[in-house]
C-alpha cells in the first residue's frame, strides 16, 4: 500500500498494534498540557456572574470627614448696626422711592423693613430702613416737629414727606414716598409718625 514502511508495516497496522502510547516514542507520563482540565468559558460567565450580584445591591456610600486648617485664623469681629440702644416702636416691609428732581420722576430706593425708633439716651426718634439682603440703609433722618406725612394722590396705600436725609452720610433735603401693602399699614405708619411730631 501507499506509504508502507521498510518493515512492511502500515500506519493503520501501527494504530492497531499501538497500546495508547505515542507511535513514535515513548510517553512522559509526567507531561500535561498547559491549563489542562481548565474550563474554557465557564470561569468568565461565573466571575460576571459575582460582580454582577455585588453590584445588584444598595450603592454604599463613603462618607469622608475631611477637615482643612486654616491658613489664617481670623478673630470674630462684633458688627454693630448702631439700633443696640433703640427701641423699635413701629416695624412694617414697604417700598421706597425718591424724587429725582434732574429728571422729574420717582425713583425706587429699595424694598426692606421701615422702622420707627426711639433712642432712650437721647430721647429722639428716627426713621430707618434698610434693603432686604444686601441692607444697605436707604432712609435715615430724625421725626422732626416739621416732618409732614401725607398720603400720595396716585395710591392710597403710598405716603410722601420731605425731610433732612442721612443714608449716603451726608444730610440732603429729599423727598421721600413708601407704599405699603395695604391702607391699613400706611394709615399705621402715618399715626406713629404724627404721634411723635405732636409730643415733640
């Protein structure tokens, strides 16, 4: 037959014969392959399989407790709004608004709380508001005997009155107006003020 050897044999008379050693030598029974017996696929999908229930859970949050030094320690500063000795006799949020005499129309100064207050050292009264948030004072002046609060002809919960103002610092003659929410409320503010320029 084709590729028989010199001593006559053939490959298939070698198979027969062979007893599951290699035809061509001697096997080391020692040998194994390379990750032999491992499973192929079967560790992948089991590894997906952990991380995916480790992660089918709640997230676990960490919570870090970082602290930072300060580079510069800075000492507590008392801030005085300069009401320490007053006593507040009327409180009520409104609108301001300025007479721009350049232009010849009302300007708003801010919204925040007007206040009636009573220094008890000094025994006089004052009219002080301030801007919500930022409190910038937008009236300062004293309730004096010539301080006339009227009600305003366009609304009748806005009041107008001139007087010596010191919100910048300095003392100017403005005309100043509020509006209030309701009538009530202006009617409120204009009584206190007229009960203080009465007993003055």
């Amino acid at each position: 037959t084709l590729f028989r050897s010199s001593t006559g044999q053939s490959f298939a008379d070698l198979a027969s014969t062979n007893s599951g050693n290699f035809a061509f030598g001697s096997t080391d029974k020692n040998f194994m392959w390379q990750n032999s017996g491992a499973a192929v696929f079967s560790s992948l999908a089991t590894s997906k399989k952990v991380d995916d229930e480790e992660g089918s859970g709640d997230e676990v949050t960490q919570n870090y407790d970082i602290h930072f030094e300060p580079i510069v320690s800075l000492p507590e500063v008392d801030v005085k709004s300069g009401e320490e000795d007053e006593e507040v006799l009327y409180k009520e949020r409104t609108k301001m608004y300025r007479w721009d005499r350049d232009v010849g129309q009302w300007k708003e100064r801010g919204v925040g709380e007007i206040k009636i207050l009573f220094h008890q050292e000094k025994k006089y009264y004052r009219v002080l508001m301030r801007r919500d948030q930022v409190l910038k004072v937008c009236a300062n002046h004293v309730i004096s005997k010539t301080m006339d609060v009227q009600p305003l002809t366009t609304s009748n919960n806005a009041l107008v009155w001139t007087t010596t103002d010191y919100s910048d610092g300095e003392g100017r003659v403005e005309q100043l107006a509020v509006r209030f929410k309701t009538q009530d409320m202006a009617d409120s503010f204009r009584k206190k003020v007229e009960d203080r320029t009465s007993t003055r």
